[in-house]
C-alpha cells in the first residue's frame, strides 16, 4: 500500500470510527480549525493542542517548524522528529498528499507549482531542541512565488499568527 493510500485509510478510520486522532479528541469536531487540527494529529502522528506550527517566509523561501509546548513531552516531540523528515522527503519528491488531507482540500496552494518545480526546491529538515524544522529554499523566481503562497495559505489556515512578509533568513 502505497503512503498516500495509507494516509487515508488511516485518517477515513479515524473519522468513521471516531477513534483518537493523535492524543486529542475523540471524534472528528465540527468546528473547521478543529477538524484540520484533529485530522492533522492523524495525518502528522502528534497531538495539535501540545504542539506550535510556524510558518516562516525568507527571501530565498522559507521554514515550517513545529515544536512542543512542554519541554518534557518527549512523545510528541518526537513524533515531530519522526514526521517532519519524512515531510521534507515527500514534498522533495512532489508529493503533497499530507497537506492535502490535513486541509481536507484538493486545492492547497503552491503545491501544484512545486511539484511541477521540484527540481528547483530544496527541502533540509533540521532537529531543534523541541521538535524539528524544514528549511525550504527556491532560486527559481516562480517556485519561489509558489513556496510563499504555500507557506501563507498554512499561516492562515493554521491559524498561527505568524507573519506574511518576507523577511531575510
């Protein structure tokens, strides 16, 4: 079974049954931030209300870094670990699957572009001390354009408050 098959099979049982998504809720909530947050916890294998997401643009692309609120939660931070490599591997790849199924959307922009542009993004995780992050850099001035309308499209969705200009790295 290929990973964008097992994704949703796991996130589809997940909501039928309403099983546990990560450690948070019991049942897929119907307010639309929570539901993104509880299908993240099953997309992402970690707890959403225990973790931050920031979404960071720089001149030459930007970072997406998620960390746990207690330094002791060694759970999720490292599933953070866990997953966020496999993120950069994916999306390196052109495989936007995850984001797809955390924003129940077919339509996450950006993400056409940088599959299309792949060869002209890189994607570096990096472990940080509570959690991990991956360093998203395009020379290409339409990959770059497409890897800033990604990252907003995740700060507004997500709701993190992070800033939408580009600032230098």
């Amino acid at each position: 079974m290929d990973m964008r098959s097992a994704l949703v099979l796991s996130l589809a049982t997940a909501v039928m049954l309403g099983a546990p998504a990560g450690a948070t809720q019991n049942a897929a909530p119907q307010d639309p931030h929570a539901a993104m947050n509880h299908r993240g916890a099953t997309v992402m294998g970690f707890d959403q209300a225990k973790t931050t997401h920031h979404f960071l643009l720089f001149e030459d692309g930007g970072a997406i870094d998620v960390s746990v609120k207690n330094a002791s939660d060694t759970t999720n931070r490292d599933a953070i670990r866990a997953h966020l490599p496999h993120i950069a591997m994916l999306f390196g790849q052109g495989n936007f699957d995850s984001p797809f199924l955390v924003h129940d959307t077919k339509k996450v922009p950006g993400t056409a572009e940088m599959a299309a542009l792949k060869t002209r993004i890189t994607y570096a995780y990096v472990q940080t001390p509570a959690g991990g992050r991956v360093d998203i850099k395009a020379s290409d001035p339409t990959a770059l354009k497409a890897v800033h309308e990604f990252l907003r499209f995740q700060i507004t969705d997500h709701k993190t408050g992070d800033s939408l200009a580009v600032r230098k790295r």
